[in-house]
C-alpha cells in the first residue's frame, strides 16, 4: 500500500504492476475499496508512465471488479485516458476498451464510451 504513495515514480509504477501479481489474493471488499481508490490516485499522476501502466492494470483486473462497480469504474478511467496528452496512455486506454468490451452494456457503449472514443479516430498520433 505504501508504494501507491511513495516519492520514487519507479517504486510507485512497480507497486501499479504488481497489482496484477496480488490480485487472486485480495479480498472482494479490498479491490472494491482500497485498491480502486489508489488505482484513481494513480490514474492522475504526475509520471505518464505511470498513468498508462495504471489503464493497463485497470484492462487485466477488470473481471475482479464488482458487478455494481465495473462498468462505472472503467468508463470513467478509460474516458479519462483517452484524454491524456501522452501518446502512449491513450493507447493503453483503446487497447484496454477492446480488452472489456463485454464489460459494457450496448447502451453504455452507445452513450458513454463511443463519444470519448470518436476524438481518437482524429488524433495525429
């Protein structure tokens, strides 16, 4: 836990990739809780590296994630990525939109993730 906070970018992206190792191991209440709210921290910071391993992470736990939380969860953090001036967070963003796909339902797809997609079939990069 105290990794998500550190002052070292490097210590702070291995605790986000490591996220993924732990998983199967953390309780239901923890990764509903405690864990999407460092994930949240994590999505905004400062390091881009950071921000688009943090998308990345959010793509591969998505089955953990609570029925009621998942779809809320995702799209928002998926939505904020696709926003980022790094290249490569959008990137993860698109990838990680495709990888849970069958998270969403049609209407959230028509309503809430093709708007923020759209921008993307524009960008130069």
């Amino acid at each position: 836990v105290t990794g998500f906070t550190d002052l070292a970018p490097v210590v702070r992206e291995q605790t986000v990739k490591a996220v993924l190792t732990i998983i199967g191991k953390l309780s239901d209440r923890t990764i509903n809780g405690e864990l999407l709210r460092y994930l949240a921290k994590s999505a905004n910071d400062e390091q881009p590296g950071i921000r688009t391993n943090t998308t990345i992470c959010l793509g591969k736990i998505a089955r953990y994630l609570g029925n009621n939380t998942r779809g809320k969860v995702l799209s928002a953090a998926f939505a904020r990525s696709l926003r980022d001036p790094f290249v490569h967070a959008r990137n993860a963003a698109l990838m990680a939109l495709a990888a849970t796909s069958d998270v969403f339902t049609e209407e959230e797809c028509a309503n809430k993730m093709l708007p923020t997609i759209c921008p993307s079939l524009v960008d130069k990069e």
